[in-house]
C-alpha cells in the first residue's frame, strides 16, 4: 500500500475531511460502518476515493452527490474490460474496430453528461439528454444499426454504466439501500430522457 500517496489518508487526515473527531472515525471502522485499511503494521489507512463515496452517500439530499460517484466511477472502470461480453452481442459484431470505439466513447460520454447534468434543473437536463439521444442515434445510423439494434446497443451501455456506478458504492462499503435507490433513480431518469430521444431520432428519420 502506498502510504504516502495522496490516494490514502490517515485516521486525522480521513476525519478532518468528514468533519468528525478522530475518535468517532475510529469508532466507526472498528465497527465496520466505514470502509478502512491496515498497513503491515496495524496502523488504519483510509482510500479518498472511498470516504468520497461514503459521504456522498449519506448526503442523499446533496447536488453533488451524482458527481461524486459517478467520476469514481469513470476512475475505476475501463470499459475495454466489457469487450468479452460485447462480443456475445450480435449488433456490436457488425461494427469493426473504428466503429466501436465510437460507441466506447459514446458510453463514456454518456457519464461525463450525466455529471454535467446533475447541476442543471429538470428542463436543462431533459434538453442535454435529447441532444446525446439524437447523437447516439446518429452513430446508429451511420454504422448501419436499425432501430432495435441501436435500442440493445444503449441498454447494454446503461446496464454497463448502472453495474460500474454499483460497484463504486459496494467498494466504498456504502450500507445504506436508500443511498442506491435514490442514484439509481437519478440515473435512470437522465437515461430514459435520452433513450427516448433516441428512439425518436430513428422514427423521423
């Protein structure tokens, strides 16, 4: 483990950042309720982006809060990694190589927006997402996808993207169910928005 690094803290530095005393910190690891590390030689070692998440999560009611999960998200997951499911799917063994990428970076698009949006009001956000629909309809269209096709190529990036943002949560050691029920909600909404437009998109084509 890389002590000094600025990716881990110690007991002080982890509770200055939550704004409790060191005590509760502690209080709080030895019971499990946060997620902590031990070094070689016993001393406690919290990651930042953990406490990142964990406080994000408790602060349901927070702007931020999408932000906060969604960039540790986009850290931790390399989508390349998904290539041996992708290759199970029949619309994405149509595309070659520069084709997918395309829609690689779509899916990463996809979160960067879905930051971006969590700091506008519902109008603004309903407006980002029609324009990434019609996008994504686009490179539908363009690599030859049909309606159906470009419809299993944006679920399987979503459930790509809902998996990655759990992930997050289950690492950092997030235990309350509300805290994953109202993200999932949040990113849900964002993403209909923009699979509707999508299916739009295609119809007046």
């Amino acid at each position: 483990m890389a002590e000094r690094s600025k990716d881990w803290l110690g007991l002080s530095a982890a509770a200055e950042m939550l704004g409790i005393h060191p005590s509760t910190l502690r209080t709080w690891a030895d019971k499990g309720d946060i997620p902590t590390h031990r070094t070689a030689g016993g001393h406690r070692r919290f990651q930042r982006a953990e406490i990142e998440v964990w406080a994000a999560a408790r602060r349901t009611s927070q702007p931020d809060e999408v932000q906060v999960v969604v960039q540790n998200a986009i850290g931790r997951t390399r989508l390349e990694l998904a290539d041996g499911r992708l290759s199970k799917e029949s619309w994405y063994m149509k595309l070659n190589e520069a084709q997918r990428a395309r829609y690689r970076e779509g899916s990463r698009r996809l979160m960067r927006e879905l930051i971006r949006c969590s700091r506008l009001d519902r109008a603004q956000a309903e407006a980002e997402a029609h324009v990434l629909g019609r996008e994504y309809a686009r490179i539908g269209r363009q690599v030859g996808l049909s309606l159906k096709e470009a419809v299993a190529a944006f679920l399987f990036f979503r459930e790509f993207l809902f998996e990655s943002i759990f992930n997050v949560y289950e690492t950092a050691g997030v235990r309350f169910s509300n805290a994953w029920g109202e993200m999932r909600h949040k990113i849900s909404d964002f993403t209909n928005q923009v699979l509707l437009a999508l299916i739009d998109s295609y119809s007046g084509a």
